[in-house]
C-alpha cells in the first residue's frame, strides 16, 4: 500500500471536500486537527505510479496543490490503523452508528438501536453530514409513522449505513442500490455483522434509472450530489407513493434554494411541503408528498 500526502492551504479545504463527495468512490481524505495546524490531503493506492497518476489527475482541478507531495509505503497494519482514524461514533436520539471495533466500549442504552460498520476510505461512513441528515429524516418519519408497513430506498447507499439502520427501526421493506459494485458488497457485509440476514435488506448494483425502474416506496432517501438528482428528479419523484416522502442530501447550503424551486416545481402537483435543513455546508430538502 502506498500513502501519498501533502500540506494544504486551508482556503482548498472545502473545496477539495466538495470536489471528493461528487466521486463514486474515493481513495483520498483530508485530515485537519484543529485551526492551528496546516491540513493535510492525503491518499492510498495500490502503487506509486496509481498515487502519481491520480494525484495529476486532482491537480487539473486544483493547480495550487503543487507538487510538493512525499509518497511512503504502508503495510497492512499501517493501513488499518490509519483508516480507522476516520471512522468515529454517531448518536442522533437513540440511534448509534458504532464502529465495529468499538463494539465493546461503547454501551449502548437499553432501548437504542446501534449499527456496527467497518468501511475502507472509499465508502460511506456517517462521518459526512449528509449522511447524517438522511439518517434524521429517517428517524422523524419513524416517529410519525407505523414503519411495520412501510418500504424504504436508499438510492446510493454507499456502505448501507442507511438502509440497514430503517432495518433496525422496523422498516418492513428496505432497499438499497449503488451504482459501485463494491459498496453493495460492504453493505451486505455490514448486514451480516449486524445479524441482519442476507434477504432481509435487498442491495443492488444499479444507478439511479436501473434502481428505481418500476419501484415505489412510502420514503425514498439519496445521498447524491445535486447535480445528479436534478438529472434524475422525474425518476425520484415518480418513485415515491402517495403521501411518501422523498429526501434529498448531498446539497450545498449554498445551493439548497435553487434546489428547492427546482423539485418544488417539479412535483407542484403532488406537493405537501418542502422544508430544507443545513448542517454546517451541507443541506438536505424533505419534500412531503400529497
């Protein structure tokens, strides 16, 4: 394993993570302890040709990176040290997303649900506020809702984090699809690490037009960049039944008003409400449908 790295100026920070959120799947983190101290881009790859090529293939969006970047190699017990420095716990009410190493240090409340996960640097880890807004959304509608009876889809599912935690709060029907072929087979095997048995949560290795060709679902969540949930918003909106609800993450908090108009106008017809939410530079809209 080869770790490629550089100091960055704090001014590329957002940028670069805005950038490394619209990728299928990345082999590159930013690392930034504290206002005090220079961030850090840094990536892993199989060989140091893969870290040059990828590293010039960033530079044609960020030239200002320069080219002052050191390359080492990492065994294996190097690399899993150093990823899972970026996968940390998360409790929203009474839902606990819990690395699975952590299992036995962190006790979970009688009557909370917690979700064990292992994921590499390439997948979904809850770390990111988007996913986090999806995962409140899925909870308000839990509360306000007999789940016992409803389907959930979790349109790019990234590790399954999502999916398989509507599994743990009663969802009756979940599904999740990704167009990355290895993150459907992460999110079964964090099924599988959670007890969840392998038909129990369906996922599929599909885009968004192949993943919800003829499916409908009483709340549908995608943790997709904007651009792409514009291309695809009459495939979103014709997904969700009748008084369902349809949440959209992955929205700048700079773009979540432009957003707004376009789904509002987009599914005028059918309509209840459209509330946006921002954490951080990050938004999420829930539009409630008629």
């Amino acid at each position: 394993m080869i770790k490629i790295s550089l100091k960055i100026k704090n001014a590329l920070v957002q940028p670069l993570e805005d950038a490394l959120c619209e990728l299928t799947r990345s082999n590159w983190g930013i690392e930034k302890v504290d206002d005090k101290s220079q961030p850090e881009l840094f990536g892993y790859f199989d060989g140091v040709q893969s870290a040059k090529t990828e590293f010039d293939r960033l530079s044609v969006k960020f030239p200002e990176l320069g080219r002052e970047y050191e390359i080492e190699n990492i065994d294996d017990r190097d690399w899993q040290n150093e990823y899972k420095k970026f996968l940390k716990p998360w409790q929203y009410e009474n839902l606990h997303w819990i690395p699975i190493w952590m299992r036995s240090e962190i006790p979970v409340p009688a009557g909370h649900k917690a979700l064990y996960f292992d994921a590499g640097l390439a997948f979904g880890t809850g770390d990111h506020p988007t996913t986090r807004l999806c995962a409140m959304s899925m909870l308000d509608y839990a509360r306000q809702h007999d789940v016992s009876r409803k389907r959930l889809i979790d349109a790019g599912c990234g590790s399954g984090i999502l999916a398989l935690s509507a599994k743990l709060f009663g969802f009756q029907d979940v599904y999740g699809f990704d167009r990355d072929p290895e993150a459907v087979r992460v999110s079964r095997e964090n099924a599988a690490r959670n007890g969840i048995a392998p038909n129990a949560v369906k996922f599929s290795h599909a885009g968004i037009e192949k993943g919800l060709e003829g499916e409908k679902a009483d709340i549908i969540l995608a943790n997709i960049i904007s651009d792409v949930l514009c291309i695809y918003a009459d495939n979103l909106i014709g997904a969700v039944r009748d008084g369902g609800w349809l949440v959209l993450s992955g929205i700048l908090a700079s773009e979540n008003g432009k957003i707004l108009k376009f789904f509002a106008d987009k599914c005028s017809d059918r309509l209840l409400s459209c509330e946006p939410k921002i954490l951080g530079e990050w938004s999420r809209l829930e539009i409630r449908m008629k």
